[in-house]
C-alpha cells in the first residue's frame, strides 16, 4: 500500500569565453546557491518552470490524447546530441525556470533572480536562442533587451539506437535530476517557514505496482493528463486559482528487481 512520507513534517560552442568568475561552490550548480544570496521565495526556488517528460518511442502503446492537447503540443521534443550538451548547464536550465516562472526577462533582471551577473546571463540566453529555446521579445524601454521562453516544456528520452545522443540525454537527465533534489531538500529544511496548510498539502509519495511495461505507461499517461490541465497556468496568470503558488511536482517510475526474478 502506498505510503506517504512527510505527510506533515556543454558543448564547445557553448562555452562561456566571456566570462570568469569564482564560483560560491559546487552546490550553485544544482540550484543551492539562489538560497545563499537570495530572501527564501518558493517561486524562485522551488519549482521548474517547464515539463520534462522522457518518454522513449515505445510498441507498448500508442501515444494518449493528453487532457489538454494544446499544451501538450508545445512541448519540445529533443532528441539531437548537440542540442542536449547544450542544455546540459546550470545556468541555462536556471534561465529557462526562471523565463517559465516570470515572464520576459533582461539579462539583469534575469540575474538578479539566479545570482548570476547580467553578462553571463546575457551570453547565456544567445546559446539558448541559437538553440531555439529563447527569442527577443518585445524591446522594452530604452535599451532593454527581454528575453522569452518559445516552449513551455520539452521531451527527451535517453532510450535510443544511438549511443551519442543516449549518452548526451543521460547527462541532461541527471542534471536535471540533482536540482530538483536539492530544490526539494531546501523545501524540507524550510517546511516550517510556510503556512499549516501548504506543510499539509506538500506530500511525498512511494509505492510499488505489480505493472507490466505497458501498464506502467498507461499509469504515467493517466498521471501527465492531471499535470497538463493545469500547465495552461504557466504562461496565463489570469487561470490561476486565487492563493495558487508554483508547485514542483516530480515523478519517478522504475523497476526494482531484473526480468526474470523472484515472483
């Protein structure tokens, strides 16, 4: 039976040559070091702002119709080594949350949000245009140069026949893995700090299922359909309920044991 836990408890042509800076320590990298020089916000810190689902092309099943296709549609699917080493950097995914969470941003207004300076932000966010991730939006005042986000989330999957780009997603994969696992440690040491309500509401949850291959995709199929109602908040304040804050919700789905083994 399922239990819940705390129910109430890159590539070279992306190497930044402009710049050099001592870093604060290894834990910026994964999303610590915006808790060291930054107020504790849960909408800075706490939630990535896009979909990541790795979903390999599978004959198990055919793809479901997503409760809100619409949004469904705007994910990106990434699938080029390239691309993926790419985006395979602390800085540039804390951009893209930070573009998913607030809207249009300078580099210094972009900065001041990650702890990063307004030069290695702006240089950033030219790889992440050459890789069709970010655009110019309209120019603000003066010389103000806003950046936004083209796709609301993306899909990757290290599942390939080629080695290359398996090898590229993994990095990507596991990246991405370390900072939500230290957004989620940060949220456990500060659970305190939030209302009653939000302790309450904030759970984690483990379980295991007897699930055949395809059963397991129809359970995560069932699941995104829950996750893609609500993704059309992002981008549209006025769909929010009233008291709503950004949530990070995370899932994992593996098995345990090896084909084969103890029944």
């Amino acid at each position: 039976m399922p239990r819940v836990l705390n129910r109430c408890s890159g590539d070279e042509e992306g190497v930044d040559k402009s710049v050099s800076h001592e870093r604060k320590g290894e834990d910026e990298h994964h999303g610590q070091g915006i808790w060291k020089v930054r107020e504790y916000s849960l909408d800075r810190t706490l939630s990535i702002g896009y979909s990541r689902i790795m979903t390999p092309d599978s004959p198990h099943s055919e793809t479901p119709v997503a409760a809100n296709a619409d949004s469904v549609s705007e994910l990106r699917d990434v699938n080029d080594p390239k691309t993926l080493r790419a985006l395979t950097h602390p800085v540039r995914l804390a951009l893209l949350e930070a573009l998913a969470l607030d809207g249009p941003l300078t580099a210094t207004a972009a900065g001041e949000l990650i702890g990063e300076s307004p030069t290695t932000c702006s240089f950033h966010f030219r790889q992440l245009a050459k890789y069709g991730f970010v655009e110019e939006a309209d120019a603000g005042p003066g010389r103000l140069r806003p950046w936004k986000i083209i796709n609301v989330g993306m899909r990757f999957s290290d599942v390939t026949e080629d080695p290359e780009t398996s090898v590229a997603a993994k990095s990507l994969e596991r990246m991405v893995f370390d900072r939500a696992m230290s957004r989620l440690a940060d949220f456990i040491n500060a659970k305190a700090s939030f209302p009653k309500v939000w302790q309450e509401a904030s759970q984690n949850v483990e379980t295991i299922l007897w699930v055949t291959p395809a059963e397991l995709e129809a359970v995560t199929h069932e699941i995104l359909g829950v996750f893609n109602r609500f993704l059309d908040r992002l981008s549209d304040p006025s769909a929010r309920s009233e008291g709503a804050l950004p949530v990070e919700a995370l899932m994992f789905t593996y098995p345990v044991r090896l084909p084969g083994g103890p029944q």
